[in-house]
C-alpha cells in the first residue's frame, strides 16, 4: 500500500535457568500474569529464548501451515470491483507448493486492487513466519509505488466482509518491498500502513498516531531483489505490541515496534458501513496477503497460535503462551478453536453424520493420507451414513458461509 512518509547478548543457558528458576532474568516472569507475560514475551522474542534449541518449546508440529502448498481452500480472495472469490484474470494460483500472484493474464491495471486472505479463524496473539519472494514486472497501469511492493495485513478485515468496490482490508499493513522499489519509504522494508486504523507510539500514555505510512529502521539494503527468496516474521501481541522482524525466527532485533492499534477511519475507499468508531482498540483478526500490481510467490505463510490454555498440568497447556483463553483448556486433543467450533455445525454418532449448517454445505471425508474418501453437498440440516471399508481415524471437513471446519472422527 502506497506510503506518504518516510550490551551482552542471552545465551541458552541463561534462558534455561530463568524458566527453571524463576529468576529475575525475562524468562522468570513470563508465565506469572497476562502482563507480566506480554513484557516478558517482547524481552524473550528480542533476545532469542523463545526458540533456543536447549529449551522445550515451540516445534515445527506447533506451528499452523496458513498455506498448506496444495491449495486455496482455506482461503478466501477479494479484488476491488469484483465478487468475493472471483480470482480475477486467474491472478491467484497454486503450483510446486507456492502461492503465486500472477498477473500474466493481465492487459493492464485499473485498480482492481486483490487481497488474499486466510479465512479459518482469526488470531489476537501469535507468530507470523512468511516465506516470499519478488516478481520481476509489474503489470501495466500499476502504480509507482506498488512496484514491488507487497505486504502482509496483520488483523485484517476478513476479506469476505470487504465490500466489492473496497480498495484495501481495514488492516496494520507489514509491508514487503523489493529492492526496486523507490517509493520514499523505499530504502526499508517491514515498513507500517495504517488502511483504516491507527497505532501508539509508546505502550501507556500518548496520542494516537495517524500517518499512513511510517518507515521500519535498522534494515536498510535488506529488501529482496526478485527471484530472492527471503524470510520475514512478526510478533503479535493482541491490542498490545507488535514487532517486525526481518529474518526468519523473530529472535534478533526488530525494526518496527508499534503499540496499541486502534480504528481510525481513512486510507480506504468504500469501506463498511459498520466500521467502529475511531480509537476503538484493534486485538485481534486475520491474515492476509496483497495483489498490487506486482507478481509476487508466497512458499510458507504460517503461524504458532499464542493464546491457549495457561493452566499448568492441563494436557493443553504450552509454556509458551501468552494470553489465557480458558475454553482451550477443555477443548478436544489437538484441535484448533477452528476445529473445535466444528461442533457448532456437525456432530457424529458411531458412523452416522448429522449436520446443522444453516444454508449451503459442502462435506469431504478424507483419510490420514489426505486422500478425499466421500465428498457431497446440502443445505441445511442433513445427515448421511459415514460407513468406511477401513474402520479408523479420519478426517470431516465442513465448508459453510462462516467458513471451513474440520475435526478428527473414528469411524467403524
């Protein structure tokens, strides 16, 4: 999105005894209270202990693969001027496990401005993990300042609620520019946009600030040239703090630290008419990634959920996280909220499938292995014998207008 303006390092073993011991070091306050935790968090995110290999913590099995590399379904796209899941001139594609966003298909660009954006259930506290890399052309018509420009929508809008002559997603834009770029915030990348919000400069206390586009520091020269595949992350703090950082694992310094995010109409066209009112705190919402003009491939968009029951001793409990939500605490083994929301839609009794979705459904039964075994579509309320030749584990998918549900089932 366009811009208008521009001591001694923790070691493993330190981080290992502040979670032992419960010392004054970061990590000794971290699971103590939500606000000593959010602190703690920053410190640990920015020394590297969240992810020293000599802790138990976050694996790669913890992360949640947004982009799965086989396809789009769980993920909604939206261009200005266009209906909901219209992939305008087939821009959006899948290939060799990559997102690509092509405009080969194009003539030239009228501000038909596309958004991508993961449909499944929103986040408030998390890590982001992007894996992207620069096109080469940008398509005629685009922008000067979209030239290689990128960016990934931290609490966005859900795309499905955009209006279809809506520009940009209500969103706090971590934008990705290549090396090409030479918009006035082009020397950095990981620079912040503000369409239809507003952020804090300092955690208590200020006021509200309101540019569009402020500039990253600290990484200058780091934007990728195109066919460079490179790595970027963040770490998301609810309404609280949220950091850029310019590698893969956000274990060094970030280059943007910004507080607070609010509502604050502006920077966008058409927007909903429902939209909050200014300074209504921003906490949580979806991923989301941009077409601007320029072609762009995404190989790994993915995410470890920070929220999550904090109760010691709960077989859900993870010492990394951050914010208590209560109700993990007693969810299914292994579910996401997503999963566990599945209820809410179908439930299965021994073999038998009962089905409470309001308007059109699609269903899919699939094995372990992936591998679709039944699939069908219905309205509303319906039921239908799940009977498998192989009785075990497998999976329900459920594809409604409140989005894409699934959850393990034993079948007999």
């Amino acid at each position: 999105m366009q811009g208008d303006k521009a001591g001694r390092g923790s070691q493993p073993g330190d981080c290992k005894r502040s979670f032992e011991t419960g010392s004054n070091d970061p990590g000794g306050s971290m699971f103590l209270l939500d606000s000593r935790r959010l602190f703690a968090t920053g410190l640990l995110l920015s020394t590297g202990c969240l992810f020293s290999p000599a802790l138990a913590g976050p694996n790669d099995s913890d992360w949640v693969q947004l982009f799965n590399g086989k396809d789009l379904n769980d993920w909604d796209i939206k261009f200005a001027k266009h209906d909901l899941n219209e992939n305008f001139n087939n821009t959006v594609k899948v290939a060799d496990s990559v997102m690509s966003i092509d405009y080969s298909g194009w003539g030239s660009f009228g501000g038909e401005y596309g958004h991508i954006g993961y449909k499944v259930r929103a986040f408030s506290h998390y890590l982001l993990r992007v894996e992207y890399q620069v096109g080469d052309k940008q398509v005629n018509g685009g922008e000067s300042w979209a030239v290689q420009n990128n960016g990934l929508m931290l609490h966005s809008q859900a795309v499905s609620t955009m209006t279809k002559n809506q520009d940009f997603p209500i969103s706090m834009e971590m934008q990705l520019l290549g090396a090409g770029n030479t918009a006035s915030n082009g020397t950095y990348t990981l620079n912040l946009c503000t369409p239809g919000t507003a952020f804090y400069k300092t955690l208590t206390g200020g006021s509200v600030t309101t540019d569009h586009c402020v500039s990253a520091s600290g990484n200058a020269n780091n934007r990728p040239s195109p066919g460079q595949w490179a790595w970027v992350s963040a770490s998301v703090m609810g309404d609280s703090i949220i950091r850029h950082y310019n590698q893969k694992s956000p274990t060094g310094t970030p280059v943007f630290t910004y507080y607070r995010p609010v509502y604050w109409a502006g920077n966008v066209s058409n927007g909903p008419a429902n939209t909050p009112a200014n300074g209504t705190k921003l906490d949580s919402g979806y991923i989301t990634v941009q077409a601007e003009s320029h072609p762009y491939k995404f190989r790994k968009i993915e995410l470890l959920n920070l929220k999550g029951c904090t109760t010691v001793g709960n077989e859900k409990y993870k010492s990394y996280f951050v914010k208590s939500d209560p109700s993990a605490c007693s969810a299914a083994v292994g579910l996401l909220a997503s999963q566990a929301r599945a209820g809410k839609f179908f439930r299965v009794d021994g073999n038998r499938l009962s089905i409470f979705s309001p308007g059109d459904y699609e269903v899919e039964l699939l094995d372990l292995a992936g591998k679709t075994r039944q699939k069908w579509s219905g309205q509303d309320e319906g039921a239908r014998d799940l009977r498998v030749g192989s009785p075990g584990i497998y999976w329900v998918k459920l594809k409604n207008s409140a989005g894409t549900f699934s959850r393990p089932v034993a079948l007999f």
